[in-house]
C-alpha cells in the first residue's frame, strides 16, 4: 500500500473521499497496481496535502509522503489477526508444556509474547460475555 493509498482510504472512512471503494484489501494489497500507486511512482501526488483528513483544531492537512518515511507496521495494520481458536490450537500445547526453570518460561514468553497476550485478551473478552448474560438471567 502506498502513502497516498493509506491517505485516502483514511479519507474515504472519514467520508470525505465518498467516491473511493471501501474494498481495503485490494488496495492495500501491496502487489495491485492501483491507479493511486503509479501517480506515486511518477512523484506527482507526493508531497500534496490530502484535503478533509485533519482532525485536530487549527492544523494542516497531512502532505502524502514516500513509502519509506512511513514506519514498517503501518503496512501490517489491515493483516488479519489470529482468532481465538486458531490460537487456542497453537498456543494449547505450548501452555500445556511443562516447564523447567525460569529460562525456559523467558524463552517461552519471548517466542510467543504477542500471540499470549492476544490470546489472554480474547479469553477475557469471552468470559466478560459469559459473565454479562449470567447477570442478565
């Protein structure tokens, strides 16, 4: 996805851009060759302010920046993020696992820390749920 992709897909969610198509994965796919990424790579939208984006009191409008002066985990924002199933299956095991010494509980934690607190938050989301329609009988 391009910078100036990333910018108007914001616009389109803030409806300021009402004829941009909200199909985010086809254009923030990094392999399309939408017509946003070849005015991209001709120079001619970058360092343009993108018009109806500026959400704070007396600011500016942000200029539409080359891809690489936007930080690497932009582009991994609209990835799809494991279930809780899907971690249930992987991480079941591993939390089964017996654990020998502080080390191996680090090196556990290291190897798994994003996937374990995904995993912990979904958890409580469901059993917030539960709880809410046990209270509500």
């Amino acid at each position: 996805m391009t910078g100036s992709t990333f910018l108007r897909l914001a616009a389109y969610h803030r409806g300021v851009l009402p004829g941009l198509a909200p199909h985010t994965r086809f254009l923030c796919s990094p392999s399309s060759s939408s017509a946003a990424e070849e005015a991209d790579d001709d120079g001619k939208q970058i360092g343009q302010p993108v018009q109806g984006i500026n959400y704070k009191k007396g600011g500016t409008d942000p200029k539409i920046l080359p891809d690489g002066e936007y930080p690497e985990w932009l582009w991994t924002m609209i990835d799809p993020k494991p279930t809780l199933s899907e971690l249930d299956r992987k991480l079941r095991p591993i939390i089964n696992k017996e654990i020998n010494g502080i080390g191996e509980l680090r090196q556990l934690m290291n190897d798994h820390e994003d996937e374990i607190r995904r995993y912990a938050k979904l958890l409580g989301k469901v059993r917030v749920k539960e709880n809410n329609t046990k209270k509500k009988k």
